[in-house]
C-alpha cells in the first residue's frame, strides 16, 4: 500500500480557518482572545458544566487541577495505572507521591474493588490521599457511580481524566463531569485537536476563576508586575482557540465516524475465536476514540507486538495498549492495588491489547483492507 494508514491524525471540519483569519484580522495572535473566551464557553456549553478554562495542554490542565485541590509535597495522589503518562505526572511536579490503583475488566477503568481497599487502608493509616485521578480509557468511562461513592464517602475530591472521552456518556451524564475537576486533551491524535491543548472544567466557578489565575502566571492585581504565589504558563492561544472552536462543530460527527470505525472492526471479527473488542459498560457510550482489541493468547498464535510489526510492513500504524504505570521504571517503588489477589487487570490488557487504526479520514475500503490483514494473520497461525 502507497499511503501509510494512520492510528489516529487531525481530522479538520473546514472552518477553523474562519476563527482563525479573525484572530489575525484583529492581529489577537497572542494567548487570551476572542476564540478563547468562545471555546470556552462552546465546550462548557456542550458537557454541561458551568465554567471552562482552554489550557496549553492537557498536562497543564490536571497540573492546575492538582494545585486547586491543595496537592503539595508528601501528600498521596491515587491514579488509574492504566493510562498516558501525563495522567500522573503533575503529580510528581508537586512533589506529591502517586499511588496506582489496577483496572477492571468490564471498562479498563478504575477497579472500584482496588480503590476501596486502597481508601481502606490510607485511612487505617490516617493518611487519605488528596485527590484521585479517574482515567476514561480510550474513550470509555470508567464505573463512575462506584468509584464517586467511595471517594464521596471518604471526602477525598475526584479529578476526572477525560482526556481521550470527550463526548462521551455515562449513563446520560457527560465524560468528564463527575469529578470536582475534569480535564480534555485536544493533543493532535484526539477525537477533535487545537494542535496541542487543553480544557479544565468544573461546576465550581470560582475554581475555574482560581485556574485562569494560576495559568496567566498568578500576576496580582497591581498595575505593576507582582506575584505572590507561584504560576505557570498555561492558558491557551487565540489561534488554537480558533481551530478548537471549528473542530467543536464537527464534534458529534467525529464520534459518530469512530463508532462505525468500532463496529466495522467488531463485525469483522466477532466469529473470531480469541479476539475480544474493548468492551461498552452498559448504560455508557463510548466516543471509541480509538478502537481497541485483545488477543488470547490460548487461542491466537500471534501477539500483540508481532501483529504491530506485521501491520507495519504493510505501512499500517497500530500501537499497543498503554504500559501501566506502576510497570513504568519512573515509578518504581510506587505503591500499586490489584483489582484482586488473583487478578491483576491492567497487565494482562497490557500483555494482550492492541490499538488498532482509528482515523477518522481512513475510507471504508482502507479499513475493508486492514481487516483482511489481520484475519489473515491471525487464521494463518
């Protein structure tokens, strides 16, 4: 094949360019602006929530989101194990101390069984953690009923990681709504891009209002320069804005061509002994941001790597599942829950997961041909 079939690419709706040429008619180029304000309010607008704060990243919007939630040095920080790295590292740029809680099989999510002994125990030890970071894996939400009940009992606040899950629903409610704080990407893979960028979210305004503080380098209200605590670098540009505020339009579009892409792939390979697509939790839907799989190792002859490279030689990108992270040599040492005794969730995804490719600008005969390849492989063993 002549073009490289992609995991996951910008896919532009056609009038980013409107939002754009105005931030360059009103020479508004700077960060803050017009689009900025509009982006905010669209995306607010669109999960439900009060108030938004357009970030550089995602990375940077949990930073903040941390910081807001008091996080400092020596405090504890539950996260979800399976996940991108920039879940858990502002939590390190804090100087705080990451405690990874194991998935379960019914979302890849958080182990509501895992968390509760690990709330458990921090509070036999009279140590609660600051805040727990709840990861929607590849577009699927977590058992968020579950899980919000324990951090509720336990009076510890949820910062919801919902990153890769714009869009998507529990139970009628948007991903990234249930926490104290949620946070999106709009990284370049992601089911709508501003390049690179971010947007935290809250009911709470006055967070929201702390946040923008924080992100503009926490100047003071002076007509000089002062600063009485330490700030970032955060806020979004006004051309970013821009091409988020066009990609917001073409949103539930986007959604809908990941889910075909999902069930293209599901129907493909439903009499296929041995192969599992990531699941839907019933009472969710999933924006399927990328369409996953697994591989039974009893049953199917090729793993999860020999089928990336195999697919590679045929200029298709796959990838594999994210390596959780307490697997990760940054975090060794880190205190780890298992979903049980006898099941340790996230590195048996890890062991068997595969990405496969989910770009929204991939035709209907690209995939037809990605399918055969893999049947192919995977009957021939």
């Amino acid at each position: 094949m002549t073009s490289r079939i992609l995991l996951s690419s910008p896919h532009m709706g056609g009038t980013e360019q409107k939002y754009i040429q105005k931030a360059f008619d009103t020479n508004w180029i700077a960060p803050l602006g017009m689009n900025v304000d509009g982006f905010e309010q669209e995306l607010a607008a669109y999960v439900k929530v009060n108030a938004a704060s357009a970030t550089s990243s995602g990375t940077g919007a949990i930073h903040l989101a941390l910081d807001l939630l008091g996080v400092g040095t020596g405090d504890l920080v539950f996260c979800s194990t399976l996940t991108f790295i920039a879940s858990a590292n502002p939590i390190l740029y804090l100087g705080a101390t990451p405690v990874f809680i194991d998935s379960e099989e019914t979302t890849w999510n958080m182990s509501p069984q895992a968390l509760e002994r690990a709330l458990y125990e921090a509070k036999e030890n009279g140590v609660l953690p600051k805040a727990v970071i709840i990861v929607n894996l590849y577009g699927q939400s977590a058992r968020m009923d579950e899980l919000m009940n324990l951090c509720n009992k336990y009076s510890v606040p949820v910062i919801e990681d919902a990153a890769e899950s714009l869009g998507s629903l529990y139970k009628g409610k948007q991903s990234g709504t249930f926490g104290k704080l949620g946070v999106y990407s709009f990284n370049g893979n992601k089911i709508i891009t501003t390049s690179g960028g971010g947007m935290l979210v809250s009911d709470d305004e006055q967070l929201i209002m702390r946040s923008r503080f924080l992100a503009t380098q926490a100047r003071d209200p002076a007509k000089h320069y002062q600063h009485s605590v330490v700030g970032y670098n955060y806020r979004m540009s006004n051309i970013a804005a821009g091409i988020g505020l066009g990609q917001l339009e073409v949103l539930n579009e986007r959604i809908a061509q990941k889910r075909a892409i999902f069930k293209r792939y599901e129907d493909a390979f439903t009499d296929v002994d041995g192969i599992a697509m990531m699941p839907e939790l019933e009472g969710t839907f999933s924006n399927r941001w990328l369409s996953t799989m697994t591989l039974d190792p009893q049953k199917i002859k090729v793993t999860p790597y020999e089928l990336i490279d195999l697919l590679n030689e045929e200029n298709i990108e796959s990838r594999p599942i994210w390596k959780p992270l307490h697997m990760q040599p940054l975090f060794e040492g880190c205190k780890f829950y298992t979903h049980s005794d006898e099941q340790i969730v996230s590195e048996k995804l890890f062991a068997t997961g595969i990405c496969l490719p989910s770009d929204s600008k991939m035709t209907i005969e690209e995939q037809k041909k990605v399918i055969e390849i893999i049947l192919y492989i995977v009957l021939a063993r």
